[in-house]
C-alpha cells in the first residue's frame, strides 16, 4: 500500500538573514520532539558551506544542520541545487549532489526552468518517507524581479501545496514595512498561501510591541502567530552574513586567528574550536586585526587562486610568513592548504587559469582539474611533527570537497592517513613541516580528541597549564543547542495554531 505524502510548512522570509533556516531548525526539533517523522527541504540554496553525505554527494550545510535538528541522516533530495558562487556574477551549479557546471547569473536564471523537474522529483521522494517537510525558502519571495519560474520561493509552495509562515527580522528595523511590504507585493494567489506572520529576532518587553502587532494583522491580513526572541542558540551559520565575522573579540589565554578570504567556504570547520574555554577564535580580514595570534588558520575557499592573490595585496600573506618565521603555527584546510605550497596550476582555466607562485611553507604543488573530490574520511594522524606531535595516533573523522591535488618535493610528507568511505580506498592526506601544517579535510577539529589536543600543543608551548583544559563533544553539544531552540520557540510561537495551518493545508 502506497503511503501518504507528507504534509508541508514553508518558511519564507522578508530578506536574507532574516532568520529562516534557524526557525525552520527549530520547527523540525518541535515537530520531532512531538513524534513525528520530519525531515528538511530546500529547493535552491546558495552558500560555501556545503557537506559531502555517506554516497559522496554534496549539498548545503543549512539543511544537514536541520537534518540534525530533526534527528535523521542529511540526503540530497533535501537540497536538490546548490549554488556555490565563483565571483560577484557566476556560481558553481549543483544539482542532486553533483556539478552540473558554472554559469552566469543570467545563464543560471534563464536555465532554472529545466530544473523544476529535478527539484519536484527530489521532493516527492523525500515526503514519501516523512510525515512533515518543513520548507524553507530563499530571500524574499517579493524579489518580483526573479518570480520567473520561482523553485525556491511561491513557486515551490505551490509546487507542494504548503501553507506559508512570513518571517520579519525586527532587529535590522522597519519589520512592519517588511512583512507588510512583502505581502503587498505578492500576487493575489500567493498572499492567500501565507498563513502566518513571525517577528523574529525581537529584543525588549512584549507588551510595547503588541499595538503595533495589531495594526500589523489589519494591513496585512495575515494573523502573526509569534514573536521570536533573539535566542542566544550556538548552532551553524549557513553563510557569510553571519554575525560572528562581525566586531571585534578580545584576545584569550589561547589566541586563534582564521584569516577571513573573500570566497570562505565552510568556517563552521572552527566551531569545536571556538566553544573550548579560554580561547579567542577571530575572524580577520586586515593586517591590523591579525595580532600576534598562537594560531593562524588559511580556511577554505571557493576560488583558492584568487584569494591567494588576494592574500598578497593585502599583506596578509608577508604578516602571515612573518609569524610562521616566529614559530608560529600555521594551519590551512582545503584551500588553504593549497595556498602553503610552492605553486599552484590550473591549465584546464578550472578557476583563474595559469600558474601562480604559492606561499612557500610546504614543498608541494597543486594541480588543478575539472574533477572535483567529495568523499567521507576516517583519518589518523600517522607522521605529524613540530609542536602539534603529540597528535600523533589520534583519529578523526570529516570530508573532503576539492578540485586539484598535491604533490609533495623536497621533505615534506603526508602527515595522516584517510579511509575514503565510499571507495574504501586508503591515502595519504595533508601536510607539515616545522609549525605549519595543511589539510584537505573539512570538520577534523570536530573530535573532541582533536581540538582539545591542538589547544593543549599550544597551551603547553605557552608554559601555560592545561590539566583543566575543556573540549565538547561536539555533537552532544549540537543536540543541548537544539532543544533550548525547540524550547525558546515553543514558548515564544503560537504552536497550536501552527499545528492548524499544517493540518489546514492551502
């Protein structure tokens, strides 16, 4: 017997950042927690955090972080098309998990119309397995600009038939000419499918707000169903408007700093990091906010040659080389691994074309082609040196995205070991030579063992006193963030009408 579809919720919001993904979060750690089967969806996302699932297909972070929320494995028929942008005007297309090829924005735009029927099958399989999908959407769905052949915004909710919850971010101001904005500019169609309004991110006393909620449901027409806190819940980013490359932080006992490239792709490798007491995790983007730190991070990069010269212009790169002369560590992922080496290559034009000179802190270079590695990897650091040895033997776990490889010259050698869980094929991963170490793996900090053992190395090299030292158990800690979310929101939104508006359909 064939079983029902799912039934649909959809967050969309008024702009970027307004909160969707977050919310949406915590609607799947709700809807869990009460004993439903719910699973994530989004059409289309933009972003450089991506993941790479169990079958080496590659997908937004976004939705693997709600897979989390909901307590289930992320799949790609939750993100069906990644848009991983190159430069200002074009992106990497992605779509079930592999490059379909770069286009321009324009390209892309006239293209998308092809892709509906990848988008609908993805869906269909995935509410064929869950009893609730919650949606999110992209932006606005007012960008009346882009509502041609819309997939990700009213498009998809009348794709699958789901009622709409219109979320307003109060703390950039104007939430009222946002929401009310918005569903101005919808077509008549579309403001029957929103059901619900949220104000999210809202600090102060309630009781101010509420006359202006009033008037905010008259105009509308739509009943807001919440007012969302501004809750402080630690969970991943899923892009560059997070507010954690914002202001300043303060140095600590340990000092990290990861050097903020134009393309940075998935930062939230530093999360572990960041949550160990007693270490300042900074986000520069200038010599002046480099410091003295313990710790230089090159993280990854969507366009490795351009944010290398990048790096150059900028002085980044000689304040960098002068701290590693200091013995300072020096760590790069992925692309910034790439960036350490002697030169770079890319005669296939994969990225800039040419060959440039690399930093020169490892003798390797680095080839690049159109094939692009996305696997899982179990790893153990086999022949690690300089001040982070006492790594040596410790095992992790993370993934791999990369187009290009390394070849080693001179003394430098791999400096761990990597099972590829797909082909089951065992390789040489990574780099080091004296305090400056590099790796193509995405999430090796995210064992405890690991994180803590990098802070210890340099707690140690400080003559400071690591017995107390503290590392999380990282996915521990993720699942305590997800339940003070589903917490925050339940008190904060009207779930019972919620319940409604999903029974109600559209």
């Amino acid at each position: 017997m064939r079983r029902a579809m799912a039934r649909a919720i959809m967050i969309q919001g008024t702009m970027s950042n307004a909160g969707k993904s977050l919310l949406a979060a915590g609607l799947c750690r709700i809807f869990r927690q009460d004993g439903y089967r719910v699973a994530p969806f989004k059409a289309q996302n933009m972003a450089l955090n991506s993941f790479i699932t169990p079958e080496g297909l590659e997908m937004g972070r976004a939705q693997v972080m709600q897979a989390e929320a909901a307590g289930i494995e992320p799949s790609v028929l939750m993100n069906p098309i990644l848009l991983k942008p190159t430069n200002d005007v074009g992106s990497q297309v992605i779509v079930n998990g592999e490059v379909l090829g770069s286009m321009s924005a324009w390209d892309y735009y006239d293209y998308k119309s092809k892709l509906i029927p990848k988008v609908k099958e993805a869906y269909e399989k995935l509410a064929a397995q869950y009893d609730i999908i919650v949606i999110e959407g992209a932006g606005s769905p007012a960008e009346i600009n882009l509502k041609r052949d819309d997939i990700v915004n009213m498009g998809m909710a009348k794709m699958a038939k789901a009622p709409v919850l219109l979320v307003g971010d109060i703390d950039r101001g104007g939430v009222f000419a946002q929401l009310i904005g918005t569903v101005m500019l919808l077509d008549e169609d579309e403001r029957q499918m929103v059901k619900g309004l949220i104000v999210n991110k809202f600090r102060g006393d309630r009781a101010i707000l509420d006359p202006g909620l009033a008037l905010l449901e008259e105009k509308a027409g739509v009943p807001v169903v919440g007012v969302a806190p501004y809750l402080d819940i630690q969970v991943e980013d899923e892009d560059s408007l997070t507010e954690r490359f914002e202001g300043s932080r303060g140095v600590d006992l340990i000092d990290i700093a990861v050097v903020r490239l134009p393309r940075i792709s998935n930062f939230t490798d530093f999360d572990p990091l960041e949550r160990i007491p007693g270490v300042s995790l900074r986000y520069v983007k200038n010599v002046s906010g480099l410091k003295d730190p313990d710790m230089v991070i090159l993280p990854g990069t969507k366009n490795t040659m351009e944010d290398l010269q990048w790096l150059r212009q900028s002085g980044m790169e000689a304040a960098i080389l002068k701290l590693a002369g200091k013995g300072r560590i020096v760590m790069g992922i992925c692309g910034g691994y790439q960036m350490l080496g002697s030169s770079l290559s890319d005669p296939e034009g994969v990225e800039a074309g040419g060959r440039m000179r690399g930093m020169g802190l490892l003798d390797m270079d680095t080839v690049f082609s159109s094939k692009k590695t996305r696997t899982q990897v179990d790893g153990v650091f086999t022949r690690i040196g300089g001040m982070l040895e006492s790594l040596q033997g410790t095992r992790f776990t993370g993934y791999e995205i990369h187009m290009g490889e390394a070849v080693f010259s001179g003394d430098t050698h791999g400096m761990d070991e990597v099972t590829d869980r797909v082909t089951g094929t065992v390789k040489q991963d990574g780099a080091c030579a004296k305090n400056v170490y590099g790796t193509y793996v995405h999430g090796i900090f995210d064992r405890e063992e690991v994180a803590k053992g990098v802070v210890s190395a340099i707690g140690r090299a400080k003559g400071l006193d690591v017995s107390e030292i503290q590392a999380v158990d990282f996915a521990a800690f993720k699942e305590t963030q997800y339940d003070l979310l589903a917490e925050g929101l339940r008190k904060n939104l009207d779930m019972e009408r919620i319940y409604q508006i999903l029974e109600e359909g559209v």
